[in-house]
C-alpha cells in the first residue's frame, strides 16, 4: 500500500505548478527531476563506451503477433525484431513521482498527476490529492502474466528512423512500471542517503515498487525513480523491440525518447533522446526482404549516440 502523508506544499507552490511554468519558473519552488535518455542497448548503470553494450541482438520469431517468445533460427520466420533494453535516469534535483487515482474500480484508466519535492522543506506529497500538476496521460492495469500491474502511458517512445530522420518503424509500448531498478555513477547532491528524509522513505518505497502487482481493482498507484537512480526494461522484455521485417537493407537510427511531448516538468529537456546508427543488409545483396522470410538480415552497430536524437550522417 503507498504510503500517505500528511503533507500540503502551500497555494503559492501548487499555483506556481499546477498551471504547467517553465524548469526556470519553478525551481525556487520545487525540486525537478532531470530524465536522461541512457545509451541505447546498454544495461542500466553503464559507464563505459556505449558501443561496446550488448544488451541488444536480432531475433527472429516464428509468431509474429507474439509480445516476446524465444529467438527462432531455423523454421519459419513470422517476423525479425531488434530487440534493445532502455534505461532512464534522474539526474536531477528532486524525484520524479508519478500518482495515479480513479473514482471507482469501474473506470479502466487512472488519472495521473506528477508531485514535486519542496525545495524549502524537502517535503513530497505522498497522495494524489496533495500532487500538484496534472498530466494528460494516463494509468491502466497490463493483466498479462508477464505484468500484471499499472502502467504509465507515453513515458518513453522508441524508433527506427532513416537518417534524415524519417520514422520507418514505431514501437508497440504501451507503457512503463517504475521504480528504482539500479543506480547511477553521477554525484548528485540531492541523491537519498538518509532513510528518515522523505526523499530517504520514497526512495525506500520504490525500490520495492511494483505498482499496484495483482491489484487490478487498486483506486490508487504510485510510481517514480529517485534522485541518482535509473529505471531499465531489458531487452527480452515484451514489446521492447522494433519490427523490421518489411525494412529495406540500409543504414537507420534507433531512437529512444523519454518525456517526447515534454508533459513531465523536467530540469532540462536535452538529455531526453539517445540513438544509436545501424546497418541492415539482406541475404544475398537483397535491397527489399523478401515475401517470405527463411533467413533473417545481417544487422551491424556503426556508431552510438547518447543525448541525440541524430546518429546516421546523411549521405
């Protein structure tokens, strides 16, 4: 159950908020969290040459409505993914916490507002009703085996981008469970480290968050990351892969964005995208996939980009 406390920021600081100001405007205020997009395909916490990630590979899958499955090499070939983990960190001030609510268990989705640590008292609204900014996405609960928990819509969106730019292939995300999945090596001065600090007891709380698991009839769910802590989804999750089954051989950009509609209040928005330059070649100097798929393409890491949205230079 997520913790209630009794905490009210005043009007003047859910005024400042609420009606969506500036990073600028509100820092003197509250403490925003800052959501750096990690390298692409590499595990939360990596510090080392985003190249050398392998938390990344191709799968071909016999079952091409299947959200994950085991990697088939022989026998047909329904659809090839590129599968990739993402990671997102809070590089900022404060926490990024994420309260969701509904009236009654007869509503699908959960309204969800985003709550901001005080900068005068450290204080963090620990309630919906105490969260000060309203948010346009929403909660629902994801009932497949593999969940089974509420899900924050439109946190993080990936792409297979051809290198002007252009969106070949879209992901299937519905949506994201957050918590605190590992740390990160920055120095952070607001980073918890006193489990009595109301940063110290969320961090507490979403170290174990598992957002409302096997509760579907919940009417309220938490979920965030903390101050010098990441949130990963690995590569052989569900859906955390790109189609490209119908791809020409080329060069393209993955691309993974965080907060892409910029809903979330963030300290700064230019760490929200990271990309890597890949090169796909069919079977036999192939241009198109063929009809039918028997042999999967050779898939190549030319370069990797963190903190842009750009990795492939134009020819």
């Amino acid at each position: 159950m997520v913790r209630r406390h009794a905490i009210l920021l005043a009007s003047v600081v859910l005024a400042s908020v609420a009606v969506g100001p500036s990073p600028a405007s509100a820092s003197g205020t509250v403490l925003l969290p800052d959501l750096r997009q990690a390298p692409v395909g590499c595990a939360g916490g990596y510090t080392g040459d985003p190249k050398r990630c392998v938390d990344w590979d191709l799968c071909p899958v016999a079952d091409a409505t299947a959200p994950s499955g085991e990697c088939a090499w022989s026998g047909p070939i329904g659809a090839v993914r590129l599968r990739f983990t993402t990671s997102v960190d809070n590089v900022g001030d404060g926490p990024l916490l994420i309260h969701g609510s509904r009236g009654d268990r007869g509503q699908p989705r959960m309204t969800a507002r985003q709550a901001f640590q005080s900068a005068v008292d450290g204080s963090i609204p620990m309630a919906f009703e105490q969260a000060q900014r309203d948010l346009p996405t929403t909660l629902y609960y994801e009932p497949a085996a593999s969940h089974q928990h509420w899900h924050l819509l439109d946190f993080e969106h990936f792409q297979l981008r051809t290198p002007s730019g252009e969106a070949v292939v879209t992901d299937r995300k519905t949506g994201f469970c957050l918590g605190d999945r590992y740390a990160t090596a920055d120095r952070l001065a607001n980073r918890p480290t006193d489990g009595a600090s109301a940063q110290g007891r969320l961090a507490a709380f979403l170290r174990e968050n598992r957002c409302g698991h096997r509760t579907p009839d919940a009417l309220t769910v938490a979920e965030g990351i903390s101050v010098g802590y990441g949130d990963d989804y690995l590569h052989t999750v569900d859906f955390q892969w790109l189609d490209i089954s119908r791809v020409p051989s080329g060069r393209y950009d993955v691309v993974n964005v965080v907060n892409e509609d910029r809903s979330l209040l963030e300290k700064s928005y230019a760490n929200n995208a990271s990309s890597i330059s890949i090169s796909i070649r069919w079977p036999d100097g192939a241009t198109t996939p063929p009809a039918t798929i028997t042999h999967p393409p050779e898939i190549r890491l030319l370069r990797a980009c963190p903190g842009t949205d750009r990795c492939t230079t134009p020819r």
